[in-house]
C-alpha cells in the first residue's frame, strides 16, 4: 500500500483534480489519499485556506460574513461545475460552513481551527465524488470518525500516540480512502489543525499507521532543489536524502514538505517520496532512513528568517550550577520555546523565533535580570539562520573553513556559528539584511 498526499497547488482547480485522479488510478497500490484545501491558481490568487481565515475573523469580529462565505462557496462551486459534480454537493458545503460559524465554541482559537480545517474537509468531499463519477471506487473519510486524535493545543496540535491503531484499521477499506489532511479531533470531540502546512503531517501519519511501503508527496516541483530556487538559478536537485538531513533543511525554510512530518515516518522507517503532480513520471527526490554520501558533499542549503537571540553576559557563569536550567525555565515559564543554545564560559545566548516573543519580551528581560543577576543582558532582532546539511561533511575537516572563507569573501558578517551534535549540520547567524548574499556564497562555495 502506498499513502498519497497532494498539496494545495495539486488540488487548486477541476484540471489539477484531474490529473490527481489519473495518478492514482495509475498505481494500484496507491490506497490512500491525503489531500489539502484548494491552493493558489495562478500567482495573485489567494488560497483557500486564507479565505477561511479572512471569514472566521469576519465572523470574530461580528461584522457581516456573508459575502466571505459566499466567496468560500464560490471557489468550490467553479471546482464543482467544472467537474460537473451534482450541485448538491456545494448546498452541502455552505451548510457545513454556516454550521461551523452557528455552532462555534466560546474558544476563538477552537473556533479558528474549526474554519480552517473545512477547506481540507470540503476539498475532500469534492475530489471523492470525482472519483466516483470517473468510475473509481472511493470513499471520503472524517479524520476525527477515522480516529485522528489530536491534543487540544489549537492551531498547533500533535497527533496522540493511540491514533496510529485507530487509523491502522482504515488499510482493510475496499475503496479508494480520500482523507483530508491538517486536522483533527481531540479527545473531547473538538476539531483542532496542525501548524500550517499540517496536511503533510496526516499523510505521514497514515503511512505509519497502515506501514505503507512508500509516502508519495505530490507538489508542484519535480524533485528537491538544493538551494531556494527564487534566490540561486537553476540549483541542483536532490536525487536521495536521509531523514536527518531533510529534517535539518526543512526546518530551517525548506517549504517543500513540513519538517515535523519527518518523525512519523522516521518511527516506521517509511521511506518518503517526493514527485510533481504536473510531471509524475519524474523520479522526484527520495527521503530514507539512510545512505552512503560521499565524503564532505553537502545535500542542501537552506535559510529562514525572522528570528531572536538573548544574549547574557556573566562573570564565572561557568561556576553557577544549574544557570542554563534556570534561564530556560523562565522561557518555559512564559511558554516560549528555543531554537539553540549555544555557550561560553561567561556568556549564553539563546536563539528564538521572534513570533514567540510578541508581547512577552519586556516580562522576560525583567525576569532574567532579577532571577539571574547576568552582568548584560540584551535581545537582538532582525537574524536570519542559514543552515549548511549534508552526512557527508561527518568527520570532514575543513567544512566549517570553507563556509566562514565564503562569508568572509562577500563581506557578511556572522552573529553566530552552531554545529550540531551529529556533524551532520552547520547554523550560521546572520543579519536578515545578509540572509541573500550568504546564501549565494554558500552555493558558489559548495556548489559551484
């Protein structure tokens, strides 16, 4: 059994549902089909998702939502005619909407999450009648029916560890499975969504669940690039890559598959395949449990910005057990995760996402000052994080001299150097006003 997922760009229109149908139909093993909210048309369109979102604060706000919904409906009625699908079926999505809003929580991120996963939901229940008119046996299946249990953490859920069993079960089905992806149900009965771009975490889920042989991940490119193909021209693609290494560039601003849709598969070492729904003879790019690189080859570079860091200074840090637990405590006390930590003798720094900050900034400085006694403490916005992956630079001297003689060649400055553990990742600091020319020094430098 293969588990398929197709992406926003996949599912957009009558044509791209087409295609999918063809690519399922092609593949007998192909069983399962995750699929997303309708996503842009053409470049200046807006995705579906963002509508749901538009409509749920109009909603919030207590203002007129009708010409929101109605826009809603619009866009599945253009997909519905063109696939001439009975007309019942968008009467039956307005009332799902109008139902959703009637029937909200006094929770508005509940409520939030409630809206957004209907364009998945909707979708869903759209791409099933097409297949069934094209002669297809298939079947639209509820996540939360199916046993997708979720924590309530709204707008930012996990998957709970007994839904892998409940979902195990949908593998003996005899139709063609069309689930939709980003959301859940948590154990109350509420609807709650992963982080934005959720719908690769479902797919990875139901491959683990039914240990399927392979997760296809349908997009709109032909393989993995390299490098951020909008910053480098023509960048090289990735014919194979381990899981580590995906989970190190996606995290850091690879937007062609959620980094947290890595841990499923990496649990139930189910190899990931990532194709083009435009071109799907294409090989794509294959993410494995393992390889064999070649010695001091980089697999990719990626970037992301918007980014913090706490800097603290104090004489003798090094002395003063339990420092860093402490200092960590106060983020976790005001509900503030950390991206690294790197440390000196006298000094710490911690880097985060400034989202995370928000208003919590000044509670924090002032919590570090009286709690910690640091000789310095000051926070510096503006960073980007640049991320050099690959397995083969483990044990490779002179990776870190070769990025740094980069930098240092196009005059960017570095805030920070952090390499992991595994030395299969090196994480540069950087201005965000540098974060494009370091990326291209890096790819002249590793690349060519």
């Amino acid at each position: 059994m293969k588990v398929v997922k197709f992406g926003g760009s996949s599912v957009a229109n009558a044509e791209q549902i087409s295609k999918i149908i063809d690519i399922v139909v092609s593949d007998a093993d192909r069983r399962m089909v995750v699929v997303s909210a309708p996503g842009k048309r053409f470049s200046e369109d807006t995705k579906v998702t963002d509508l749901l979102i538009a409509l749920g604060e109009t909603v919030l706000a207590g203002d007129d939502y009708e010409p929101a919904l109605e826009e809603v409906v619009g866009r599945y009625g253009e997909i519905r005619q063109e696939l001439d699908l009975p007309e019942t079926i968008i009467q039956t999505i307005r009332a799902d909407l109008q139902g959703r809003i009637e029937n909200r929580s006094s929770n508005d991120l509940q409520f939030m999450d409630t809206m957004k996963a209907s364009g998945e939901d909707n979708n869903a229940k759209i791409i099933a009648e097409a297949f069934i008119k094209k002669g297809c046996p298939a079947k639209y299946v509820n996540p939360g029916a199916a046993g997708m249990l979720l924590s309530d953490e709204f707008g930012n859920a996990e998957v709970l560890p007994e839904s892998f069993e409940n979902l195990a079960k949908l593998k003996y089905e005899a139709e063609i499975i069309i689930f939709p992806g980003f959301f859940g149900c948590t154990k109350s009965g509420e609807v709650a969504t992963f982080p934005r771009g959720g719908s690769d975490i479902t797919g990875a889920i139901l491959a683990a669940a039914v240990k399927a042989e392979v997760y296809e991940n349908f997009t709109d490119v032909d393989s993995v690039c390299a490098m951020d193909p909008r910053i480098i021209d023509n960048p090289p693609a990735i014919d194979c890559m381990t899981y580590r290494e995906m989970r190190e560039l996606a995290y850091a601003g690879f937007g062609v598959f959620h980094d947290e849709a890595i841990i499923p598969a990496v649990h139930a070492e189910i190899p990931i395949c990532i194709k083009n729904t435009n071109n799907p003879s294409a090989p794509g790019t294959m993410v494995v449990p393992s390889r064999k690189p070649e010695l001091g080859s980089v697999v990719g570079i990626s970037s992301a910005d918007g980014f913090s860091a706490i800097y603290i200074d104090k004489y003798m840090m090094n002395r003063e057990v339990g420092f860093g637990r402490r200092l960590l405590q106060i983020l976790e006390d005001e509900g503030i995760p950390f991206e690294h930590t790197p440390s000196g003798i006298d000094n710490m720094s911690v880097i985060l996402r400034t989202s995370t900050l928000s208003d919590k900034e000044a509670a924090v400085l002032s919590r570090i000052e009286n709690e910690l006694d640091p000789d310095k403490v000051v926070i510096d916005h503006g960073l980007s994080l640049v991320m050099v992956v690959g397995e083969g630079m483990h044990y490779t001297p002179g990776m870190a001299a070769k990025a740094t003689e980069a930098f240092h060649a196009s005059g960017v400055n570095l805030e920070m150097i952090n390499q992991g553990a595994s030395e299969i990742s090196m994480m540069f600091a950087v201005k965000d006003t540098d974060r494009i020319i370091a990326i291209r020094s890096l790819g002249a430098a590793f690349f060519g």
